[in-house]
C-alpha cells in the first residue's frame, strides 16, 4: 500500500479529461486501495483519481457511515433535480472553501470494482460530494463554479448551513 501525492491546482492534469477504466483488474484493486489510503491520510471524504495524476474515471468516497469506502468507476450522473448551496473546500485546491450552488439530488449510473453496473440515488453530503468528484474526471474543479469564497470567520456565522469541517474532497 502507498500513500500518493496530491496535485494541487495549478497542474495541468487536474484540467484534463480522464479515460474510462475498462480492466477490472488487481491493478485496479491496488489502485482504489492506494487512493483509500491517500484520502484518509488527507482526511478527506473524496478523491478522484487524477488528483493524484491518475487519468482515469474513478473515485472514492468515504463519509465516514456504516457504508465504508465507496467506490465508483465510471460514474456517469444520468439524473439531477433541485437547486442548494452548500460550503465545499478540495484536497486539490488547500486552505480555500468556496460556496458553490450545485443540483440537491443525483442519479448515478456507475461501475463497481467488478465492473457490474449500479445506480445510486443521493441526495445530501453523498450527492454533493459525487458531484464534485465527477467534476474532477471533467477537469473541472469547485473554484470555477462557486458562487463566493468562504472565510473562516463568515463559516462560523454561518455554521448550521456548512459542512462538516473535513469535508475536503
Ligand atoms: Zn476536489
């Protein structure tokens, strides 16, 4: 097992589309375990592959329940409804957090580690954080779309609406 480096933004990788996985392999495994293990040691609850310059369409996502690591290879959202704005901040993007107004609910056609094929309604923290993962396999990161940055002392204020503190991803 190996703890990876983190791109940060900046890097070109992290504005490049990354490919569709199609071997569901050992490597594979090995490679879900390693982003595990680079996202825990981060205290994150998301990472996407090329955060750690890994160009393909996979993520994980741990919002520390009773589910455990989820993984998801080649998420595709076949469905979005409703509007909220939530507090975000990314491994990628360190010391900022941003407002960012995204869809409240999504469906999610994916691939598990065997590559059968799931869909996944969600909704809260789950729906956000999906989003903002698949945005990473698009090279999109949450700067460009928030609405206002968010300072500590404004987090504070506005407490009851934001995130859990370790809600990097
Ligand atoms: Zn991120």
């Amino acid at each position: 097992m190996s703890r990876k480096k983190i791109l940060h933004i900046g890097d070109p990788l992290l504005r490049a589309v990354s490919h569709p996985v199609k071997k569901f392999d050992l490597r594979l495994a090995m490679i879900v375990r390693d982003m595990g293990e680079t996202m825990y040691g981060a205290d994150g609850i998301g990472l996407a592959a090329p955060q750690i310059g890994l160009m393909r369409r996979l993520i994980v996502i741990d919002l520390y329940d009773e589910e455990g690591l989820r993984v998801f290879v080649n998420p595709d959202i076949i469905k979005a409804e409703g509007e909220v704005s939530l507090t975000e901040g990314c491994l990628s993007v360190p010391g900022r957090r941003g407002c960012v107004t995204r869809p409240e609910l999504v469906t999610v056609r994916y691939q598990d580690i065997k590559g059968n094929v799931h869909e996944l309604s969600a909704e809260g923290l789950l729906a956000r954080a999906l989003q903002h993962e698949i945005d990473h396999l698009n090279g999109v990161l949450y700067v460009d779309l928030m609405d206002y940055e968010v300072f500590e002392e404004e987090e504070e204020e506005e407490e009851e609406e934001a995130l859990p503190q370790a809600s990097e991803a």
